[in-house]
C-alpha cells in the first residue's frame, strides 16, 4: 500500500533535483508537526499548550530558515498508537513534515519514533517518560528532551528513601509508560536500601476511581505509596487517598507531577508533596520573561513538557540553520554537536543515545500560606546536575551508542 | 478475608452510582424508547454545576444536591421539547446519534472552558472523616453516597410501581396510543420522564463530584459500564437497572479481589454471558 506514495515521492524528488540542490531544504518549506493529546486526559499538560510553545519558537525564530517559510500544523492523536502512527505516515508521506514534536504518552511516541527511523524524520519527544526511548528502543532520529522516567525514579525515589520512606507500594497505570516509571523507581529504592513491597496496576486512561487499589496500598503497610501515573489518574489518586485515610498516616509519591496538576489539586490537598521536574516558571529570570508570555496567550503557566517543547523546536531550527539543510542526517549530527543553551536548559547536551541531559529539579510542593502569588507553588529544594539527574550512556542500552 | 470485604464494600460504592446512573437511562428508554447517550455527559454537567454554583454563587454542597437536578431537569425539558420530541417516529438509531452530538458538543465546550485536568470540589464539611471497620477505613462521604443512592433509588421504584402516576407511566412504555386515547396528556409525559432521567443523571454528577475531579471526561469513562449495566438488567427494566448496577458494582469488587487485572472487563463478559442466555436481560421481557 505504501509503495505507491514512496514511488511518487521519489518521482517528485527526481524532478526537483535542480532545484533542491540549490537551496538544501526539501520541498521549499520546514514544516513541523506537533502530534499530540488535544482533547483527552494529557490534553492540560502538553495539548493545545504544546502547539502554541510550537508557535512561539516559530515566530521568535522569524518564520523564515534558510530563507524558506517555517510551516507548523498540529493533530489529535487521542492517546493512540494506531491514530499516531497513521497520522505520522500521512505527514511523512503527503505533508513533507520534517519533524514531529511533544508525542505525549509513551504508547503514541513508542509508535511514531519506528515510523519516523524509517522515513528518516526527526522527533523530538517532549510528553512521554519511558526511559527505553533513548535505551533498548532508541533510534537515530530521536532526541528525547524533557524529562525520563529514570530521572523520576532518581530524583523524587532517592530523596524520599533518604528521608526515611524505604517501604513502597506502586499504583501504577497499566502501560508501557506506568511500567517503566515503576521498574525504575523500584531500582532505585532497592538501590537505596528500601524494600517494594508490592503493586497494583491500574487500567489508563479511564480509571476514576482508584479506591480499590488504594486500599491494596493500605494493607500492604508500606510507608511510601509510590504513584507511577500521570495526570488526571495522579489527580484522582491523591484526591482519593486523602478521603480513603491512606494519607497522613502513609505518605504519596508523586513520581510524575506536573504543574498543572497542582493547579487543578489546590495545595491543600497537594501541599508537602516532593516531586521531579525539568521546568518551573519561577526558576529565574529567564524563565520568568518566557513562561509570562506563554502565560498571556494560554492562562496557564507553561508545564515542563510545554517549555520542552519550545525549546526542542528552537535548537532543531538552529540546527537547520548551520547545518545550511533540512536534511535528517546533517540536522541531527548538528543537533548533537551543539549544546542547549537557553531558559530550559543551561550547558545540555545530546548524547548519541540521543537523550538530552540537562538539569532536574527536585522541588516540594507549598503549603496554601506559603504562596504568595497566583502559581507559586513550588519551593526548589535542590537542583539535580545533568550528570546525576539521567542515566549515563552506558547505563543505557542503546545499541547506536555502544558503536 | 479483609481485602475481601474491602473490596466488596468499595464495589458496592462503586454499585450505587452505577445503579443512580442506569436508572435514568432504564426510565428514558423504558418510555421514550430513546437511547439516552448524553446520560454521560448530562452527569458530568451535573457535577460541574455544582462546582460552578459552589465557586461562583457560594452555593454549598446540600443546595447543590435540591437545585441542580432541578435546574438539568429543565434543561433536559428544553432538550426533549425543541430536538428530541422531531424524532419520535424514527428509527432510535436517530435518538441516539443526537444525544451522541450532544454529549460531544457539551465535553468540547467544557474542555475549551476549564480544560481536563478538572477541578476538585471539596467533600461536605458534615461528612468529613471516616470510621474505621476493621477490615478497611471507610469514609463517612461513601456511606452517605450508598445510603443517599439506594433511598433514591427506592423511591423512583416506588412512583413508578405504586403511584398512579407510575402505573400511567408504564402503561405509556406498553402503548402509548390506547393510553393517549384514554384522554392522558402523554406527551406531556414524555417530557417530564425525559426531564427526570436528566435529573437523575445530574444528581449522581453532584454526588459524585466531592470523590472524583470534576472534569469533562468523567462522564465518558463511566458511561459504558452503565449501558451494559442496563443491557444486563433489560432494557428499561427499573427494578433491572437498579439491582444489575449494585450487582455489578460487587461483581467488580470480587474481581478485584480475585483477578485484578479482569476487573475492568469483567462486567462486559457478564454481558456477553447474559445475553447469550437472556437476550432480553435478566429482568426484560421479550417485546
């Protein structure tokens, strides 16, 4: 089925052959894709906020590279894997799309890097956590940017073991991504002299009610009731176990937070809370400058995937510009020799597994006297350096790097 | 054997909102032959009014739970009045894709306006806390919404089998035509039922808005269970929907306690199960 459009685009190559050798950049046009969840359960965290990240590292680079127009365009995957992958080849094959960012949830992003490997097209991965992306499952045209699970499992798992919490239980959503956070995690634990002593695993998304599993996490006596979920279920969690009594009496990890889960928690039921992020909004100046223009066009201060979104876009841009094409190959090895510097990211690099280390931050969630302002919900407690935040190289199994 | 009773009890929390859901749908179809697929939405409207009355009036949780039903009923008297009513003499097919448009229509404009990570609505100050029996720690908040469902519950039961309105109610469901000749405004009856069902949708929304975020996309996650809820107990079986939707409730509880990776299939396999034995539900009969 496939061939057909293949033969057509190499026909269409052939013919603009002159042309393409003259300016670099296929089809005369950069066009970005931002594939992500508009509607459904990520929709807060990455969605509608990703796109227009998207948009303002378009417009803040000029809407020009290489002097050929920058073209954005967006779709729903709905948490799909079949929807993401089709939705990718159609780009790929009819829409000249060179890139494709955000792919929030580890299950569409898992489907879309093979396609885009094959295609020879970049994707730069902003939503999704699962840490075999740039390990066992990495590929060459990937660059997984914001944040992975082992950085999680490291930054909150460490800080609680150490703090006394050496006895876990996961709630843990029943998928690729909620699997791995808990594989990595209970490493951790293990590592730090903590035991795990047991699981439940939860269908996602769909699941609201969570009480069962919570009391499986009561019985088990466990000091830690790990959550290895993402937002709305995270949500729904820490709403129920306050009711259920799981807390004060055991205390929640949280191991993937975002902001605006927060927000939408309130923090007197999310107050105390320790969690791992790659952006906060209040970090700095330059921070502050960026996240108050998102601010103004969304009504939401940015979540770390949203600003992770924008800046994958922006140093792919930069990328294209000095490597002079629009071409997989020569981007990506740009990509890679160059290090990110900007509000997200100080000094970071891209490894040959093609994860982008960069500092974490490990932060605590304020309690409602303590914030002072609309937003201000974090208090930093330390800031991870890129060498310890995510896993060396060689820790991962990425069968490119070990050439 | 602990785990065991928590489990069921959770299940038969879990039972009530599902027996106060597939209610609505029972009276509405049971009637108007109309399947109802904006029940799903028509609760989560419901809970976010309360949310909305709660934040923007100060309206507290008890008002919410008189005036929100009240005020979805109308709503749904709206409904049924100016799209609903036209289709009547078609195919349910028909009733069926404009309750689907309707409930797409309702989540998109809720996600536009407050997004879907939702919003937490706090649990009544006067039923805060928990007991603790033994076996688990159950929140005084559950047992209210076990209690309140099953007293609901009853109740509709009662008007609809024992009060001379209900008797009316179900003649309309047999035939309507010879009840009309009778000289009953069955119309009018249609809209009040329709109106009730929404109600009743609404009022499980404003229950169940305290335990779970308060978003647009609560309604979907649930509606599926409650249809095969209603397909198990019969089509517009009241009594059906009722006793299938605790039923089912404990059936997941088990589950969870025995298999938990079943626990979100299980009622579709007692479904299938059902079907293949009672094509017309445990309490249907054959029209």
């Amino acid at each position: 089925m496939s061939r057909i459009p293949r033969v057509a685009c190499c026909l269409a190559a052939l013919l603009a052959a002159p042309t393409l050798a003259a300016d670099k950049v296929s089809d005369g046009v950069v066009k970005i894709g931002v594939l992500t969840d508009m509607t459904g359960y990520y929709s807060d965290l990455a969605g509608p906020g990703s796109v227009l990240a998207a948009r303002m590292a378009v417009e803040d680079f000029g809407g020009k590279v290489l002097g050929k127009p920058i073209q954005l365009v967006s779709a729903d995957h709905q948490l799909k894997a079949d929807v993401a992958s089709n939705t990718a080849r159609k780009w790929f094959d009819q829409e000249q799309v060179d890139v494709i960012a955000d792919l929030v949830s580890s299950s569409t992003a898992g489907a879309v890097m093979p396609v885009a490997a094959e295609k020879k097209r970049i994707t730069l991965l902003s939503g999704p956590g699962t840490t075999a992306f740039t390990g066992e499952k990495c590929t060459a045209y990937n660059v997984h940017w914001t944040y992975n699970n082992w950085a999680l499992a490291n930054g909150t798992g460490r800080e609680v073991v150490r703090q006394g919490g050496d006895t876990w239980f996961f709630v843990t959503a029943d998928y690729i991504f909620g699997r791995s956070l808990e594989e990595d995690t209970s490493k951790v634990v293990k590592a730090a002299g903590g035991k795990v002593l047991g699981f439940a695993r939860h269908p996602s998304p769909g699941t609201t009610d969570f009480s069962s599993y919570l009391l499986q996490a009561q019985s088990s006596g466990a000091k830690i009731v790990g959550l290895a979920n993402a937002g709305a279920d995270t949500v729904n969690c820490i709403k129920q176990a306050n009711e259920f009594g799981v807390t004060p009496k055991q205390s929640l990890a949280g191991l993937l937070v975002f902001i605006t889960d927060v927000h939408s928690l309130g923090l007197d039921t999310a107050k105390g809370m320790y969690l791992t992020t790659a952006f906060y909004w209040d970090l700095n100046d330059d921070t502050r400058k960026w996240s108050q223009r998102f601010f103004e066009k969304h009504k939401k201060m940015p979540t770390m995937v949203q600003a992770g979104v924008y800046s994958s876009i922006m140093h792919y841009l930069k990328a294209v510009q000095a490597a002079g094409t629009d071409d997989a190959d020569a981007v990506m090895a740009k990509m890679k020799a160059t290090p990110v510097n900007d509000f997200f990211a100080k000094n970071a690099r891209i490894g040959p597994d093609g994860l982008l280390r960069h500092d974490m931050y490990l932060a605590r969630v304020k309690a409602p006297g303590a914030s002072k302002k609309p937003w201000d919900y974090y208090e930093i407690v330390k800031t991870i350096p890129a060498a310890e935040a995510f896993p060396t190289v060689e820790q991962q199994a990425c069968p490119l790097a070990k050439k | 054997m602990q785990a065991l009773f928590g489990q069921l009890l959770v299940g038969l929390i879990n039972g009530s909102f599902y027996a106060l859901l597939s209610l609505g749908l029972a009276i509405i179809f049971g009637l108007l032959n109309v399947v109802n697929f904006a029940h799903g939405a028509q609760y989560m409207m419901g809970a976010f009014a309360a949310w909305m009355a709660a934040t923007y009036l100060g309206i507290g949780y008890f008002w919410a739970l008189l005036l929100v039903p009240a005020a979805m009923g109308l709503v749904g008297v709206a409904v049924e009045r100016l799209l609903l009513r036209r289709l009547y003499g078609l195919d349910n097919l028909y009733g069926l894709l404009l309750t689907f448009g309707l409930t797409l229509i309702a989540e998109g404009l809720f996600h536009q306006a407050y997004g879907n990570s939702g919003s937490t609505y706090p649990v009544p100050a006067a039923l805060r806390g928990g007991v603790n029996l033994g076996f688990m720690y159950l929140p005084i908040y559950r047992a209210w919404v076990v209690v309140v469902s099953v007293v609901v519950c009853t109740a509709s039961w009662f008007v609809i089998e024992r009060t001379k309105l209900g008797a009316y109610l179900r003649a309309g469901t047999e035939n309507p035509r010879l009840l009309q000749a009778f000289g009953v405004n069955v119309p009018l009856m249609f809209t009040i039922t329709y109106g009730f069902g929404v109600a009743l949708a609404a009022f499980a929304g404003v229950m169940a808005a305290p335990v779970y975020q308060v978003t647009p996309l609560m309604g979907s996650s649930l509606i599926m269970v409650v249809f095969a809820v209603v397909v198990i107990g019969g089509m517009g079986s009241i009594a059906g929907s009722i006793f299938t939707g605790l039923g089912i409730g404990l059936v997941e509880g088990l589950t969870r306690y025995l298999y938990p990776e079943a626990s979100s299939v299980v009622v579709f396999v007692v479904m299938a199960l059902v079907l293949l034995v009672r094509p017309a539900g445990l309490f249907g009969r054959q029209r």
